[in-house]
C-alpha cells in the first residue's frame, strides 16, 4: 500500500480551535461528562470562519446517531430522502450507510453530541433502523427547536457550548434511562479495535449465538455486524489518508483489505470515489467528522487519554 498523499487545503478557513498537523481546521470536542457517558460518546462544537459567499462541497460519514444543532451557515445535505437546505435547525441525525453529500456556504457553526448505538430505546427515542441517511428536525420528536437554539450562543465559548449543551440532555435522558445492550457496548468496541474480526467468533466469545448478536446489532446500529464492521474499516482509513489518526497505526489499517484493489473498490462503494479523488481537493468538513471519531475511538481503546493532546494534532 503507498503511503497516502497529503490532503488538499481550503486556506480561505480559518478554525477557532485546534488544528490538524496538516493545516485542517478542528472542533473543539470532547468525552461528555460521567453522568451522560451511557448514553453519549463525544460533545463537540464546530466554528470555522470563511467568506460570506464560499461555498464548500464536503459530505459526513457519522457511525452512529447524533443530536446536531447548526448555529450558522447556510447548510445543503442530499440525505436519503432527498435533498434539504437548512440554516439554524436542531436535527437528529442517523447514522450513515455511505457518505452524505453535504454544502454550506459562509461562516459555520455547529454543536453536537453523538450517541451510543442501543441508546435509541430510551424514552422519546426513534428506532434507529428507520433513521438511516436522514436529517429530522426534533420537531419530529416533539423538541421545541427555537427554545433548544436560544440556548446557544456561538460568542460565548467552547466549553461553555458543550456545558449548556449538557445541561439539555440531561433534561432528555435523566439517570433512570435504559441503558445500551452489553452486547452492543462490546461491539462498539470490537468496531473500533478490530473491524475485521470474525463475528462468529466475537459471538461464542460474548456467550451467545451468532443468530442472536446479528439480532442485536441490526436492533442498535440499524445495519448486520459485517456492515458495521465493513463501514468502520472505510473509516478507519478514511481518518489515516486524510490525516487524522495515529501515524503509528497507517500500516496495520492498511492490511485490512486483501490489496490495493480490494481498498478502491470497498472505498468507492463507501465514499462514493476513489481514495485518490478522496484525496484531490479538500474535505474540511469531513476531516473534522473524522477527527472526533477517532478521538473517541483511541480513547476507547485506551490509547490516549480523555481530552489528552491526539497524535496528529500541531
């Protein structure tokens, strides 16, 4: 495998917050508080300055639920339903089968918190199956968006962002929520430290039988485990060409697929192109979705510490 090419930068951002080694702007992100980590695995908040009329072609490519409230730009995603434009919106939204195209145009912020799979049982939840590839409104949900925005504002801070963002979900999960499947949590993890182990295996070692955890993580991450598992390889290498992730790990993640065409073409199915036009032209908006999964992701493997300085950040 040849060692992947650095990415292309679009210098007209700027970040408020860190930056990769690479130049890419970064969110400010975090694991979520003790009281909230059942349920949530990353508190971020975005802001990245720009030109009032640039427009960036980007898309996301989320493994998992998020509650995202956008506070400034102008926002296009080509969900699976379909299109939708939106400025400030508060969105649930699923969990992705491929990369979303997405498009915003000016300045853009945006704050969030991302689910654990299993968590979609708890109260006023929707069964995460039927929410693959979409964006909807927590009016949906009976959420009061315009009182869940007035909430936030952008000039007060990262951390205090991420506060006042916790301090609304508590009010929607109280420590009496149901709590994830253990079998779903160990397959979280078995997601982030091997996406290509036997799931067969991975079920007599969990005690159960391979029908039973097929049941159960189609239940909680909407997709079969080898999907899962296929989506987080794409990931996962994703995060090491665009420069966001361990340096030390580029070689192991490569070996995952069988060749170099094995890697081209499960990539494409993923992305939606090859990893080399992957690579052509920047992708801010997902290096910064990249970049907080595996945070999350080396953190839960005990490869950093929570909140510690991440290897591929200046």
């Amino acid at each position: 495998m040849d060692k992947r090419s650095a990415p292309a930068l679009d210098s007209a951002l700027s970040s408020r917050f860190a930056e990769s080694r690479d130049g890419h702007p970064l969110s400010y992100n975090r694991a979520p508080s003790p009281d909230l980590s059942p349920w949530f695995t990353r508190i971020y908040v975005t802001i990245v300055d720009a030109p009032a009329d640039h427009r960036l072609d980007c898309g996301l490519f989320c493994d998992t639920g998020n509650l995202r409230l956008q506070l400034r730009g102008e926002w296009t995603a080509m969900t699976g339903e379909g299109e939708m434009r939106l400025g400030r919106s508060a969105l649930f939204c699923g969990p992705h089968t491929r990369l979303m195209p997405i498009s915003v145009t000016g300045s853009f912020a945006s704050i969030g918190a991302v689910m654990r799979p299993g968590i979609y049982r708890a109260p006023r939840s929707p069964s995460i199956g039927t929410y693959l590839d979409r964006l909807v409104p927590l009016t949906a949900f009976g959420g009061d968006v315009e009182a869940v925005l007035a909430r936030f504002d952008v000039d007060t801070g990262a951390e205090r962002l991420a506060s006042a963002l916790e301090e609304y979900l508590r009010l929607r999960f109280p420590p009496d929520s149901p709590r994830p499947d253990p079998v779903t949590l160990r397959f979280e993890e078995l997601a982030y430290a091997n996406p290509s182990a036997n799931v067969g295996e991975f079920a007599r070692e969990c005690g159960i039988d391979r029908r039973r955890l097929e049941r159960t993580v189609l239940r909680d991450f909407g997709m079969p485990p080898k999907q899962v598992l296929r989506r987080a390889r794409a990931l996962d290498m994703a995060s090491h060409m665009i420069g966001v992730a361990d340096e030390a790990e580029g070689d192991d993640m490569a070996l995952r697929y069988y060749d170099q065409s094995h890697l081209i073409r499960e990539f494409t199915d993923l992305f939606g192109m090859s990893p080399g036009q992957f690579l052509s032209r920047p992708r801010p908006i997902m290096t910064l979705n990249l970049e907080s999964r595996q945070a999350r992701r080396l953190e839960a493997m005990s490869r950093i510490t929570p909140n510690a300085k991440r290897p591929w950040q200046r």
